[in-house]
C-alpha cells in the first residue's frame, strides 16, 4: 500500500475509511473532540465546501439533538458522526430517511435486539415495557451557495446511567472490544449501508415504513406551535411527514414535533 494510501486508511477509523474511500462517501475526517459534527460540516458548506464529506468525533462540546436539545456524551462512548451531501435531484427528506435506514440497519447487523425507527429520528428498542433510545438522527439544510444537506447520527455504545430511557449498543446485545474498534465497525456497515441507498432509491420509504414502530400506534404530537394533536398514526408521506387520523376522522400531515406513544388503556382514559 502506498504512503497516500496508508495514510487515507489510517488508525482509528481505518475500515470506515475504506468503505468511504471505495464508495465515494470521503473524505472521512476523524476529530478528538470538536463542537458539533454538523456544525462544523455546515459551516464548511456555507465557506463553499460543498463536496461530500464524514465527519467523526471522539466527543461533541456542543451536540444538539432534535429542536435545540442538547446531546451529552461521554468521550468515546457513543458514535458520533454527520454526512454531508449534495442535494442536486435527490429531495432532502430522501436523504435524510436513507441515513436512518442505514443507522438502524447497521445498529441491527451488530445487535441481538430488534432496532426499530420512531418517528420522526430517533433510533428505539423495545424492552416491552416501554421504548428505549438507542440514537438519533438530525439533519441541517444549507441553500448557498450549492444546497446541501448535512445529516448527524448519534448512537450509544455504552450505558448511560443517567438517563433509564436510553439504552445502547452494549445492552442491545453487542459484543464490544475496544471504543475506537467498536466504533469503527458500526460506523463502516452503516456508510456501505447508506452507499446502497443512495445508489437505489426505490424501496427506501417502504424499508422506513417498515421499521417505523409509530405506524400503527395511538400517539400524542406536541407541535411547535404549542398545538396538540392526538390520534392514530396511520402512514408516512412521501415527504417523511407522520399521518395521523384524530377522533373526528381529520387526518393531519405532521413535519415537525414530539411524539408520545399512548398505551390503550391510557387512550381510553383509562
């Protein structure tokens, strides 16, 4: 192997690079500790860095989950990464479902438990008693100057004793060995994973449909608006966007809030 290459495809990350390399999802960057992989790749963008590129870190200082959340972690103990990607003549929502399709397939490959998506991104195992997070995806649109869309995903490699709702790949059933290796292996299935998808669009909404544990459930949707909408989820939009049919029979296309998953018995009021 050449210089250039062995330096391409140096530790960590090594066979994340590769995958990469080999699909055309580089430059793969590994940083120790930044601010926020999708900030630091959106700003890039808006500098006019508009190729694509994966940006991978140790420790975020200023991680942001869904509406301005905040996304603790500890060093090294949950995969932290974003993809930035042109848009062109593929609509965003595509791309940022094909990242949590690719998440959650991965996660699914390495894990003995059953990895589901729940609406709108967050990556969940069921313990039967009540759904637990594994991760989560978020996305950030840039217009100019080339549009772009930088999608983030973050998954627990370890517990978080902190936070009960939240589980990891650890718990899930992985066999860990070391966090720059674990890291690497889960980070390469989900590149080649998301390489696939982009190049066979087709079937992608139908793979999220699937996998959506929301489809199907009585759900409470906290709007932005401070609106609440209750009713059954019945479908995904092609926009991404979650159907809900209320008591009166109106059916709301919904693009943005917080939703509740509501056991029968407390949608009876019960």
């Amino acid at each position: 192997m050449s210089d250039k290459l062995a330096n391409l495809f140096g530790y960590p990350f090594a066979l994340s690079k590769r995958v990469a390399y080999v699909t055309g999802l580089r430059p793969l960057r590994h940083v120790k500790v930044t601010g926020s992989t999708n900030a630091d790749l959106v700003e890039q963008a808006r500098e006019g860095n508009v190729g694509t590129a994966v940006l991978v870190a140790d420790h975020q200082l200023a991680g942001k989950g869904r509406l301005g959340r905040r996304w603790d972690d500890e060093p090294s103990q949950s995969l932290l990464v974003s993809v930035r990607l042109p848009l062109q003549s593929v609509p965003a929502p595509f791309l940022v479902a094909a990242l949590g399709v690719a998440a959650r397939e991965a996660a699914s490959q390495l894990a003995t438990s059953t990895v589901l998506i729940k609406w709108p991104n967050d990556l969940v195992v069921d313990d039967g008693v009540q759904l637990k997070k594994l991760g989560g995806v978020l996305a950030h649109f840039v217009a100019e100057p080339t549009p772009m869309v930088v999608v983030g995903v973050g998954i627990n490699m370890l517990p978080i004793e902190q936070q009960p709702e939240a589980t990891s790949m650890a718990q899930c059933g992985m066999e860990l060995q070391d966090s720059p290796t674990d890291r690497d292996r889960l980070l390469s299935i989900l590149l080649g994973e998301l390489a696939g998808r982009l190049e066979n669009p087709v079937s992608l909404f139908e793979q999220w449909r699937g996998h959506c544990t929301t489809i199907g459930k009585q759900v409470r949707v906290e709007l932005l608006n401070n609106r609440v909408v209750c009713g059954t989820a019945v479908d995904l939009s092609v926009e991404g966007h979650l159907l809900v049919r209320d008591d009166a029979g109106i059916e709301h296309s919904i693009s943005a809030g917080d939703v509740l998953h509501l056991r029968r018995a407390r949608w009876l009021g019960v």
